[in-house]
C-alpha cells in the first residue's frame, strides 16, 4: 500500500533540496551578503508581494468588467441571428461556458489530521506524505467522473474546461490562478449511480480508500437532486510553446 505514496516521498525529497538551493541562491542575490533578517530587504520584498496582488486585483477588476461588455455584445448579435445563436449556445455548453444544471454529486477529500495514528493493525505509522491529499487524488476523481459520464465538473468554485490543468504545490492546488487549500470539494453533474460506480472502479481511488481506511484521509461523497455549475468564466485563448530558431 506504501509503495504508491512512496515513490513520490521520494520525489518529492528532490523537490525540497532543489527548492532550498533556489531559496538560497535568492536570499544571497536579495541580501547581497547582509542580513536579511535585520536589513530592510525582507520588508522590501514584502512591500513588492503586497505590490503585485494589488495589481493583480486591479487586473482581475478591469477583465471582468471587459467581459461584461463582451458579454453584452454577444447577446446583442444573438438577438440579431436567432439561428446562429442556438448553434452559439451549443458550444458554448458544450465548452463549458454555459451554466449547467441537473442532478449529480459532490466528492470532498480532506487532509488527516496531522497528528494521525494508525487505525488498521499491522500498518506502518504514517509519513506527513501519507497524511495529506496529493495531486493525483484529485485529478483520480476528476478522471473518474468524466469517465462515470459527467456532464461538467466543478473544483472548488471553478468549471473545469478542456484546458483546465489540476496542479498541487506541497499542499495547496492551484487551479487557473486561484490558490486553494484542503478541504477539496469536486462538484459533477451526472447520473448520480454511474458517477459513484465510476469512482468505486478507479484502481487511483482504490489505493486512496487504503489510506482513508489506514489513516484517516477524508473522503465523502453526497448526491444531489439537483446541482448548479456555473460557466466558466476565465480566458479560453490558447498559449503554446515554440521551437526557437537555430542559432547560425
């Protein structure tokens, strides 16, 4: 049951010393060989983070308001062209950008608490990697759900959409610019008996009951009647990468 967490235990071991090195290598560059801890640097450094999340509100202010007038424009072209508006509202909804309504579940993965036991005889005491939800748990379950036929998917308050990428640091995701923390809560739209048979098939979420079972991982699954997604709501334009040029 070890070997899965294990493994990246191991990885992620790499991922700490490469992480030190780069601290280190950045608090030299800051101070300069002075103390970071008394000189003005770290409140200079704080100064410039508090800097750019103000920027970036500012940003995230001016894009909504943008799409609101993209929005309007759009509805007016549709009142315009009937035809052409029913086939953009179905793509629209079939990208995800549409408000999705219908019965469902909701799947919550929560941490173990930090100070966690072994609940089974005979399993090993647990390692902090064996007691926090990773990044391949969620995207076991959202893999699950679209495979169980989900309609759409929701993370946390997001729609998830063709692009949309589950990614995890230590033990944060962070999901198309927004930071979150566990508890996670995935949100599907679907026919509530093939989404939760789709979940019980996952061979990923059979190893993760293990741990549920072991340690204390959470793991809760409610149904709904009905549930509401919302669309998407974020930039759909595509970034990809290029081969750079020969040198001559």
């Amino acid at each position: 049951m070890r070997n899965f967490r294990f493994r990246r235990a191991r990885l992620g071991t790499v991922a700490v010393f490469a992480l030190a090195g780069l601290l280190f290598w950045v608090s030299f560059t800051v101070s300069r060989g002075n103390n970071i801890r008394t000189d003005d640097s770290l409140l200079q450094m704080s100064d410039l983070i508090r800097e750019r999340e103000r920027q970036n509100a500012s940003l995230e202010s001016s894009t909504a308001r943008l799409r609101s007038d993209v929005t309007a424009l759009t509805e007016r072209d549709r009142a315009a062209d009937p035809e052409q508006a029913l086939r953009l509202d179905s793509v629209e909804g079939a990208a995800g950008l549409r408000e999705l309504t219908g019965t469902g579940l909701t799947v919550t993965l929560t941490d173990a608490p930090a100070d966690a036991e072994p609940l089974l005889s005979g399993v090993p005491e647990p390692t902090p990697n064996d007691l926090v939800i990773h990044q391949q748990d969620l995207q076991a379950v959202v893999n699950a759900l679209w495979a169980g036929g989900a309609e759409g998917v929701r993370i946390m308050d997001q729609r998830l959409i063709s692009t949309s990428a589950v990614r995890c640091v230590g033990n944060t995701l962070i999901l198309q610019g927004q930071l979150y923390s566990p508890p996670y809560t995935i949100t599907a739209v679907g026919a509530p008996e093939r989404l939760r048979a789709a979940l019980d098939a996952s061979p990923a979420l059979r190893n993760y009951q293990q741990y549920v079972a072991a340690y204390g991982l959470g793991w809760d699954v409610d149904e709904h009647e009905a549930v509401t997604l919302p669309g998407y709501q974020g930039s759909v334009a595509l970034h990809h990468a290029e081969p750079l040029e020969p040198a001559e």
